[in-house]
C-alpha cells in the first residue's frame, strides 16, 4: 500500500527475525515518547516482554532493504491495540494510519487503545485518525494517568 508520500510499504505479520529491530524501534521511541521518565527506566528487553502472548504487525518498506519502520501489537482477546510505534525517521508519512487501519481489520469490531495523558502527540494522532477518548475510570496509585480511546472497525 502506499504511504502518503507516495512511499510503497507493506504490512505483514511480524517474525521472530523482526524482534531486534522491533525493540530498537520500541526503546527509542517510547524514551521520546516518555521524554519525563529517566532514560534508563527503558531497555530493549521491554520489548520482547511488552508484545508477549500478541498478534503484532509491521510496516516495511518495499524494495531491495525490505526495512522495517514501525509495528503495532494487538491482544484480539482484549479487543486492545497495545503499542504503535514508528521509527522517528519515518513518521508523518502515513505508516501509523496503516498500521492502525491493519490492526482494527485484524479485530474485526470495535478496539480501544490508551496512552499516557501527558503524550500530546500521540493523542493528536489518535483522534486525527478518528479515535474517541471514553469517559475516564477512576485508577489509583502512583500509575501514569491514561486516556482510553475507542474506534469501530472501518
């Protein structure tokens, strides 16, 4: 499919082959993403531990590299997309809607994601995609607060 710059990638089911890259991805993007939370509270490993017992999905461009760009991780049971992230230098080209688009596809109904309240960026991303933020649910403890959104399947 192409990317909105004209970009050919396409989506498939990741491999095993994938999960360094993926976790690459993962650690830097979430030290971006989480620019509060200190450095080293994130480590490659997460990822491996973060899309356990997951569908994910990644994004690769089409040609000679065959070079992956983002993922998403989807618990079908939960009906939840889990994490989406994309590599920094491939962002605003359209990989994120796609990967969001596979993901509810892959559910085939209605899904719910949340991110970190503070995550300006990725709340703008969610609903310019057409995510709506549900009424919150009381949570307690010292846990980052969350917005939950929901979208029905296209």
């Amino acid at each position: 499919m192409p990317a909105e710059d004209g970009l050919r990638i396409d989506i498939r089911f990741a491999t095993a082959a994938d999960g360094p890259r993926c976790a690459d991805i993962f650690l830097h993007g979430r030290r971006a993403a989480f620019s509060w939370q200190p450095e080293d509270r994130f480590g490659l490993d997460d990822y491996y531990d973060c899309v356990d017992g997951e569908e994910v999905l990644v994004a690769e461009l089409d040609g000679a590299a065959r070079l992956v760009v983002g993922f998403v991780s989807v618990d079908a049971g939960e009906r939840f997309i889990h994490t989406l992230f994309i590599d920094p230098q491939w962002r605003g080209r359209g990989i994120g809607s796609a990967l969001l688009r596979e993901a509810l596809t892959l559910l085939r109904g209605s899904a719910e994601l949340a991110c970190a309240s503070r995550n300006a960026a990725a709340r703008a991303f969610y609903e310019h995609n057409g995510w709506t933020p549900v009424p919150a649910t009381e949570t307690g403890g010292d846990a980052e607060p969350l917005v939950v959104y929901r979208k029905s399947a296209l």
